[in-house]
C-alpha cells in the first residue's frame, strides 16, 4: 500500500472556532502534497478548539516542509507534533506480572516462603513436576544478538529489544505463551550455544531470533543438539513454513502444479536456504538457487539443491522467491509473463509487486503480505503444549498446511491477527507429534 514506507505524524494544532478554519487548514496541508489519514476532536471551547491530525510525509525533509508551512497558518497554532509509533514504544511493550493478587499475609505465605518450599521439594524429588508447578511450561526465550535485524543489519543486542518485544507482545496476544527476550553481548557462536544452553531450564522452549548467516546454522544445531526442548530459528524455519504456505495457496488459485514447476530462490543466506530445504522435502525434488557467496551456494548443493545465478533463475523459474536483502535486484525487464514473483526483503523488496504485475507477473507478493508473525506462534504453541524435545520438518509442513488452509477464499495468506489460526497451527504440530510419538504431554481432547 501507498503508505506503508511513508513517515506517520499526528500534528495537534489549537485552531480558532471560526467556519472555514479546519479547511483552511487541510489546504495548507495539501499545498505542501501531504496525505491527511484521521482527524480527531480533542477539545471544544467557546473561542478554541483543539484537534489531532494524522499525516504522510514523505521522508524528514518532506514533514519539516509540512510543520513549517502549518506554523505560518494564521489562525492555528501547531502544539505538537507526535510519533505515535515512538510513544507506543516508550517504557517497552512488554511486562512481568503476578498472576495473583497478594494483598493478605496469607497469600504472601503460599506463593513465598514458607508454602513455596513444599513446591519446591516436589520438583526436587520429581523435575518433570516442574511443568506442573511453575511458569516454565508457558515461557518461552527469544535470543537474539542482533546481528541480522530486520533489513538493518548488524544493529547491537540493545537495538534488537524493541523487535524482540514485538515478537513476545505478539506470541502473547495470539497463543498465551509468555515470551521473553534474551539479549546477548557476544557474536561468538560458542559464547551464544553456552548461554543458551546454560539458561535453558527457565524455558520450556528456545526461539532463535535476527542472528546472521551462516553463524546461526551452526547456532541453531548445537544448541538443539544438547537440548531436549525445541529449538527453532525463526528467520529460517517460521519463515520457510509461512513461505510454503503462500505458494501452495497461490499454486491453487493459478491452477499450476508445483510438482512440475521450476522453483528459483535468489540469496541463500538464513532464510533463503531454510525456504529451499522446506520446498525440496514438501515436493521431492530439487530447486535451483543463486547467491553471490560461493560458500552459501555450497550448502544448498550440499542438501540437494541446483546452483544456478540471478538471469538463469528469472529466465527458467516459473517460482521466483527473493531474499537478498538487496532492494530492485530484480529488474521490470527480468520477469517474464506468468512468473510467480515473490520478493521477501524487508523494509525494501527486491522488486515492488506493482511492478512486477506490470511486467507479467501471474501473482507478487513482498514481505508484508508473507510475514513470519503468520506462522511462529502456533508452532511454538504447539510445540510446548506436546512438550516436544524438537520440532520436526513434518510438524512444518503441518503448519503451513494449516496456514495455507485457514486463508479466506481469494487469499493467499489469513489475517495474522486471527487467534483461530494460530489454534489451527497449533493442534497441527501437536497432531504431528503424536503420530510421530514425540509429545511427552497427554494430548487427550487437544484436538475436540
């Protein structure tokens, strides 16, 4: 959409209580080509009224030319102008709380000492007690040490913890399970496998998260290697499930079989490699793939896959799938009529879907549509509720099943924010676990 890469304010101005004043004003914004969104009354007076306006802006220097042009408009005075995204953020996203209210002397005695210490000769006696009587069965890690955030890059541990939150904020929301962020100070892989492993017994699962290729290969297998709790890199796999999903969808609506298209993934980085494995074991055969890291090319040969490059892809593939993290790779002259283009970047994909449309593209898509929030918090939900010591390709292709399924008609993808998909995603990993006689839970009635 138009607005997604356009700055968002909301100017609150005190405008006089004269007719004509508030259109006045909206021409003022419309002379310096600034898109007006809400317009909110925040006061009323007798001679003053007081009202929030939300704007697009271009970029920085677009939004002073707008804050300028509003403060020399006679009859309005500009308060404030506000970042709502920033306020959202202050003070963090996310909290601790009790679960029960300790106001009586009573209470404090059974959930502190001396009650607590019965519980916890229980769980001496008996560790598996702890799922039982404490917040391990429901917490989940998300590790990070900010090493590949977003389409950022490098950015640090500390400037990863606001995505981190919003990844706990949202597997909160939509599956109960309480995340928590876990910033590391070190890129050593070593250093990251030991941390991890040696705060494990407060997680009854482990969310690897924004860690660079290739480090978070070898991150993700040692570390599940000594755990018996699943351990999963979400920029990998979550994203590789969600991709998955999309294409069986978009496969069905175009009426092509996958099993006789030619699938090109350009970048083989963390989550260009994850989608190829995920297609090459759904559909049994081998996909072809370009990265201009010869050592990213080897691992993809090494699991089966075809090394290729960029022009021989976009002139073969009927599947195009872009994770490059480098926007207008893909040129509008490159895509050939029929192609199923997705280009997955973030903030900037490879190519707009737009133009790829208007280049012959049979179907685009970025990744705002094909986003990992569609897939993570079922599979961890499902996962933790089978009390699972790994989560297993199967239990993938489940999930994106279930996904691919749940999207209304004409759809490739459901609305993320709908709590029935992520029960859907979840009782299909939990289902694979059972038949795969890996659940350490009585799934009795997980399925009514």
């Amino acid at each position: 959409m138009w607005w997604e890469d356009k700055l968002v304010r909301t100017l609150r101005c005190r405008l006089e209580q004269k007719p004509g004043v508030l259109g006045g004003l909206l021409t003022v914004l419309g002379s310096e080509n600034a898109y007006v969104g809400e317009i909110k009354t925040i006061h009323m007076g007798m001679n003053f009224m007081v009202r929030d306006i939300t704007i697009f802006a271009d970029d920085e220097a677009h939004l002073q030319r707008i804050v300028k042009a509003v403060q020399t408009y006679p009859v309005a005075e500009l308060l404030e102008v506000r970042d709502e995204v920033l306020e959202m953020h202050q003070g963090g996203k996310i909290a601790i709380r009790s679960r029960y209210e300790i106001n009586n002397i009573s209470v404090l005695r059974k959930v502190y000492t001396p009650g607590v210490a019965e519980v916890s000769l229980l769980i001496k006696n008996n560790p598996a007690l702890a799922r039982r009587y404490t917040a391990i069965r429901h917490l989940v890690a998300i590790v990070t040490d900010g090493s590949a955030v977003l389409g950022l890059g490098d950015v640090g541990p500390l400037a990863a913890m606001p995505v981190m939150e919003g990844k706990a904020s949202l597997m909160e929301t939509l599956t109960g399970l309480s995340a928590m962020p876990i910033l590391l100070n070190t890129k050593d892989q070593d250093e990251i496998v030991d941390s991890v492993v040696n705060l494990a017994p407060t997680f009854s699962a482990i969310q690897l998260e924004d860690i660079s290729a290739p480090r978070c290969f070898y991150i993700e297998e040692k570390i599940q290697g000594k755990l018996q709790i699943p351990v999963m890199h979400d920029d990998q796999h979550g994203t590789a499930c969600v991709v998955t999903a999309a294409i069986m969808n978009i496969s069905r609506q175009l009426g092509c079989d996958l099993a006789r298209c030619e699938i090109g993934i350009i970048g083989l980085g963390a989550a260009g490699l994850a989608i190829s494995k995920m297609l090459m074991f759904y559909l049994n055969k081998p996909v072809r793939g370009a990265d201009i890291n010869p050592e990213a090319s080897q691992r993809l040969r090494e699991a089966g896959g075809l090394i290729s490059d960029l022009n021989e892809i976009m002139a073969r593939s009927q599947v195009v799938i872009a994770t490059t993290g480098a926007p207008g790779l893909i040129k509008k002259d490159m895509v050939r009529k029929g192609q199923i283009i997705l280009a997955l970047s973030n903030p900037n994909p490879e190519i707009e879907p737009e133009q790829a449309h208007k280049a012959g593209a049979a179907f685009a898509a970025d990744g705002k549509t094909i986003n990992n929030v569609l897939g993570f918090p079922g599979i961890f939900r499902g996962a933790v509720d089978a009390n699972v010591p790994r989560i297993t390709r199967e239990m993938l292709i489940a999930a994106a099943r279930a996904i691919a399924d749940y999207a209304p008609a004409g759809e490739i993808v459901p609305d993320p924010l709908d709590k029935g998909l992520h029960r859907s995603v979840a009782r299909a990993v939990a289902r694979v676990a059972l038949e795969q006689k890996l659940n350490r839970d009585d799934l009795t009635g997980y399925f009514d």
